[in-house]
C-alpha cells in the first residue's frame, strides 16, 4: 500500500501515522522527523534545515526530493510505504510520480486529514513530541501517561520549538500558498480521498480505516 497523508500542520497525520503504519505493517516515512532527526545530530543537512524549520518555511524542494528518493529506495518500502510531510509542494508531487512511473508504480491514494483552521492552533500550542521516537501528544486531547514522559520510550517529553503561535501562523500561510494546492492535484488523479479529523482519534482513526479499506485492497 503506497500512501500519502494530506493536511495542515496540527492536522493529526503524525498521529493517525503511528496507528497507520502499524495497522498495515507500512513504513511510516516523516521529512519532518528526518530533518529533526539531522538537526539533532548536527549532521551538514541539518543544520541546513534548521534555517527553515525553525523559521516554519519549507526546505527547498531539490533537498527534500532527493532524501526522499533516497528512503523510498529502502528495501522496507518494497511492499509500500506511508509518507507523511511530503509531498508539500506541486514540484514534490510530481518529482514523486515521475520516480514511482520509472518503476511502473503509482501512490495508492492522497489521504486528506481534514480538520477546520478553528482547531488547528489549540492542537499546536498544546502538542508535545518526544525527541527520540516521535510519538505526539497534545496537554489537553492526548496526555502522556506519566507527565513529561512519553508512554513508549519514557524519555522527556517537549515542545518543539516552531509550535508557537506565531510560527504556527507563518505555517498555515505557507501550507495555504504551497501545499493546498496538492487537494486539487491529486483530485485531479482521481486519488484524493478525504477523512473528518475531527473528533476523537481513534474515532478518526476508525474513518482512515474505513476509506483505505475501500481503495487498497
Ligand atoms: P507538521 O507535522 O506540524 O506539519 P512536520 O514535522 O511535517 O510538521 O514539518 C516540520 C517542518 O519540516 C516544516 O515546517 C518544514 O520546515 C520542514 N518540512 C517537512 N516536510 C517538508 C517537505 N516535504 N518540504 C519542505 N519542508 C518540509
Ligand atoms: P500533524 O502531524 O498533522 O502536524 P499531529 O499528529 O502531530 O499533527 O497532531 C497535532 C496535535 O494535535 C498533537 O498534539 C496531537 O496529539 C493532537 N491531535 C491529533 N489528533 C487529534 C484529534 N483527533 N483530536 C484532538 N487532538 C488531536
Ligand atoms: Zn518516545
């Protein structure tokens, strides 16, 4: 199954990427936690990123596209992959057909989380990732188990330094102006299919299965 999770940031695709990628034994694949994997370690491409990231700009497509491919060329994303992040521009999406057309491949479907601009900056300001293993929570709709630490690895949990408000304002300007447009692209494919995100997620989550169930067999 090849599949890309659409949406804002704050949407919940991080979160429904877990619950995805464990549900179809995919490899969940994140630019957004590749860049901050990088980051942390100070590696030359994250120190490039963090010019970006920390500024909620995009990374310039010719540097993305190509960690991509690179991971996409993984022995693990034989039988299919989940990407979540990417595509985020027009340029993207079409770099990502075109290397899947050369092995005679297509995305299975474009997933849109769909989630109201109202909700999105509460679940921002209040998200809380953990820097070793990615999982999201959020203070208020999906508290760690013990405070500050994260259920799965028990390291301390922490705010990521670009969901403050007024970063999280300049990336909702930036999703509007280069990322929305992909609705239509991938409409236009006839592979968009949209979720309510909305809602508990699990029961989101109940949806996301019910929309893969009728496109990837
Ligand atoms: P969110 O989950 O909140 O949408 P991500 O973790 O996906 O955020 O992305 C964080 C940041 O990483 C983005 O603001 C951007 O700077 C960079 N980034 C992630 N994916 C891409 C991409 N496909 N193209 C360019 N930049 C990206
Ligand atoms: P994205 O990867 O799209 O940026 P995340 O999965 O990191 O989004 O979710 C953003 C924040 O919203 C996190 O704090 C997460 O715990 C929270 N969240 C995710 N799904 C829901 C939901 N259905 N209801 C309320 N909060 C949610
Ligand atoms: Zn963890």
């Amino acid at each position: 199954m090849k599949i890309i999770l659409l949406g804002p940031p704050g949407a919940g695709k991080g979160t429904q990427a877990k619950f995805i990628s464990e549900e179809y034994s995919i490899p969940h694949i994140s630019t957004g936690d590749i860049f901050r994997k990088n980051i942390s370690e100070k590696t030359p491409l994250g120190v490039e990123a963090k010019k970006y990231l920390d500024n909620g700009q995009l990374v310039p497509d010719e540097v993305t596209i190509n960690i991509v491919k690179d991971r996409l060329g993984k022995d693990d994303c034989k039988e299919g992959f989940l990407l979540d992040g990417f595509p985020r521009t027009v340029n993207q999406a079409e770099a990502l057909d075109l290397f899947l057309n050369n092995k005679g491949q297509k995305i299975d479907t474009a997933l849109l989380i769909d989630v109201p601009k109202e909700l999105i900056l509460e679940r921002m300001t209040g998200r809380r990732v953990c820097p070793s293993c990615g999982a999201s929570y959020h203070v208020k709709f999906n508290p760690t188990k013990v405070e500050g630490k994260c259920d799965v690895c028990h390291s301390d949990v922490i705010q990521r330094k670009d969901d403050t408000e007024s970063t999280v304002k300049d990336r909702l300007d930036v999703y509007d102006e280069q990322t929305q447009p992909l609705i239509g692209y991938y409409k236009k494919q006839k592979a968009l299919s949209i979720v309510d995100g909305t809602g508990e997620i699990n029961e989101v989550f109940q949806r996301v299965k019910e929309s893969l169930k009728s496109i990837c067999k």
